[in-house]
C-alpha cells in the first residue's frame, strides 16, 4: 500500500511566493502517489474568508484540487494562522476538514492528529486568545466585515502576535509533555502528529522504540518537512527551498 503524506506549517504569504512551487512541485509530484495527504494547518499565513484569498494563492489552490481529483484523498486541520477556512474552501479544492484533534487508522496505527497549539498549554494568554478567535458568532461577525478591513484587521493582529512571542519564553510556547500524555490516553492513539511549533522531532514518550511516539512535522522556513508513514515505518523529509530575497 501507497505511504501517506503528512506536513503542516507552510506559512503560504504573498512576501514568499518562491516556496509556493516548491509545494505545487510536491503536490504535483511525489503526493500524487501517495494513499492520502493530510495537511496539519497554517498551510497560509493568513486567511481571512474563502471570500478573499490573495490571487498569489490560486495556483495552490488549483494543485490541491487536481491533487483529490486525481484520486487521492486530501484532508486539512485548521491551524493557528488559517482557522476561517471553511466550507467554501472545501468545495474549491476537494480537500476534507477535519476536527482538532482528529484520531484515524494510519497503516495499523492509531493515531492522533492536530495542529498541535491546543498542546503549548504554558501559554496562557495565547489559550485565551485562542477560546476568543476560535468563538463561531465572533467569527461570523468578522466575517461580514469588508474583505479589505478583514485584511487591514488581520495585519494588525499579526503584528502584535510577533511583538508578544518576542516576549515570551521559549518553553511557553512548547508542547506541554503532560497535555501531550493526556490527549494519547483519552484518544487510546500509539502515536501523535502535530505541527505548531516548528520544531521538528520524533519524541519517544517512554523511552523505547516500539512505544507512543510525538512527531512534530516542523515547518516550511528554512527548508520543507515533512513525514512520509506507511506499514513498515515513518521517514521524515526535507526539501530545499528557495533562499528569501
């Protein structure tokens, strides 16, 4: 059986439209042979309705639907960046939402997937940020906005996110080992994938090799990562990306 695809935190902006082709590239190539893909969210920057995607992003968009169209099942996480993704999205592209956390089969394994900021549980002002932005009437409220003042908010805020992580510690905005643990049990998952915070590992949670894995993907910065799964065993990846102007 075909490997399975997982990889999250591409981080898709109009300021790096170079690491877009080295995604279509992937999307056109190598996810073409696989038995599904699943994005870990924050797949873009920024998304402020499926009502005002950027332009730049439209060759993404048409490689994610030839990718499902092609017969391989796509599917995509919300992340921090890209949580008002929605419907219309969906019907674009041929991907599938999933929950956070979702829990699937992944060739004999259950495992437990999510973008992975439910876990960094340290940070307590980005949890309460999170409950906030994540409200379905606020949501909606945003949404009726003016696509250019949805735009101007959402720069804005980003802004301040970056003020406020240059402020926090390093391990605040780490998975949490303990919120870790705790999602394994109630999900009764061998393993967990996540993205967030972009510091890829395979961390073995009791210390043998045949026991409960946490895969952090990593991201799309310095280089492309990945995790190709299939029956025998998980190989993470790297792709060269182009240097940033």
């Amino acid at each position: 059986m075909p490997a399975t695809l997982l990889f999250s935190d591409i981080h898709l902006s109009p300021a790096r439209p170079a690491i877009q082709d080295t995604l279509i590239a992937l999307l056109a190539g190598p996810a073409r042979q696989a038995a599904a893909v699943y994005i870990l969210g924050d797949l873009f920057e920024y998304w402020v309705g499926d009502d005002a995607a950027p332009t730049e992003f439209e060759p993404v968009l048409e490689a994610l639907k030839a990718l499902s169209g092609s017969g391989v099942p796509v599917f995509f996480q919300h992340g921090n960046r890209d949580f008002l993704i929605g419907a219309g999205f969906a019907r674009r592209t041929g991907v599938t939402l999933l929950d956070d956390p979702t829990v699937i089969d992944l060739h004999g394994h259950r495992v437990v997937l999510t973008h992975g900021d439910l876990l960094c549980t340290a940070d307590v002002g980005y949890q309460r940020y999170r409950r906030v932005v994540r409200n379905r009437v606020l949501q909606q409220l945003f949404l009726a906005l003016p696509r250019h003042r949805r735009r101007q908010l959402a720069a804005r805020l980003r802004e301040r996110t970056q003020a406020a992580v240059r402020r926090k510690a390093a391990t605040a905005m780490d998975v949490d080992a303990a919120a870790a643990q705790s999602l394994l049990r109630r999900s009764g998952a061998q393993w967990l994938i996540h993205g967030h915070t972009h510091r890829p590992a395979i961390h073995r949670l009791d210390g043998t090799d045949a026991g409960r894995l946490r895969i952090d993907l990593g991201d799309w910065y310095r280089e492309g990562r990945g995790l190709w799964v299939d029956a025998q065993d998980l190989r993470p990846f790297t792709l060269a990306l182009p240097a940033v102007a």
